[in-house]
C-alpha cells in the first residue's frame, strides 16, 4: 500500500460517502432521525456512528485519543450532520496532503475507545476506516430501501468508471 492507493480509497470514500448523503438528503427529518432497529438504530445513527468513526481516527492520526464516539443528540439533525462532514473531510484532506510514504509504512502507536493500546503501520488503520465506510454505507443503503428511497451504486467500479467519463 503506498500513498497513491490511500489516496484513491479516500478520494472513493468521499465520493461514496456525497453520493449517500446525497439521497438521504431527500428523506424527510422525521424518517431520517426514526429508530429502524438498525444496528445504530435507523439512518441518523448510522450516519452519526460513520462520522464518528472517520473523526475518531483522525484524530488519533493527529495525536490525540478521543474516548467516545458522538451520539445522535449532539448531531441531531441531518444538517448539522452534513455541514460537520464536509469539514471533517477538509480536515482529512489536509492531513492525507501531509502523509509521506514513509510515514504510511511506519508503526502508529494508538489507543481504541476502551483505552487499549494497539500499534499498528498507519496504512493499515486508514484501510481498516474505508472497509468500515463502506460496510455502513451498505447499511445505509438497505435503510433507504426500507423507507421506499432508491439508492445510488457506490460500487469502486462505479467510481473508477467516473473516472473516465
């Protein structure tokens, strides 16, 4: 994994990520918000429980250990969910400028949410980020469909084909 390839599963994610939000966009607050039994509950859990994950880890990229991941309530509408996102991506993008390949390769000491100390080289961690993304987005997808709401493909073929056109 070098830092051609992250780059091109972070620039996949957020593309995937725009093109969901992009059709939850659509659903209206009160289904948005609505417990569906979900893993985390319904879209908004989801959505918050993805953000999370993607701010958690960024910050642990740039040194610090957060303890908790947010919940519903500090994001309660999908809005503030949106608007958070979009600079949390512009945070994430200034720091992928940052990376060398040397610092990918490298060990990185961090600490999950329980405290447990793991060390591990970055890319695998910033690899383990997008394998989550796309799993909640699959999620995600199976929530718009229960709620009547096509979905978009957010296939890494589709956005490779996206590429090209």
């Amino acid at each position: 994994m070098n830092l051609n390839d992250i780059r091109t599963l972070f620039a996949f994610d957020q593309w995937a990520t725009e093109r969901i939000l992009d059709i939850v966009a659509t659903v209206p607050e009160d289904q948005y918000a609505r417990n569906m039994n979900s893993s985390h509950g319904g879209l908004r859990g989801t959505l918050v429980h993805s953000y999370s994950a993607e701010w958690i880890w960024l910050q642990r990229w740039k040194g610090t250990n957060p303890t908790a991941l947010f919940s519903e309530q500090e994001i309660p509408t999908f809005a503030q969910l949106r608007e958070r996102w979009t600079a949390l991506r512009q945070d994430l993008n200034r720091f992928l400028d940052t990376l060398t390949d040397e610092q990918l390769q490298s060990p990185f000491a961090y600490a999950d949410l329980k405290g447990n100390q793991y060390t591990q080289p970055l890319w695998q961690q910033m690899q383990h980020l997008i394998n989550h993304s796309t799993y909640h987005r699959g999620q995600v997808v199976t929530l718009l469909r229960q709620l009547g709401v096509k979905p978009v493909s957010t296939d890494f073929i589709t956005y490779y084909r996206t590429l090209t056109t």
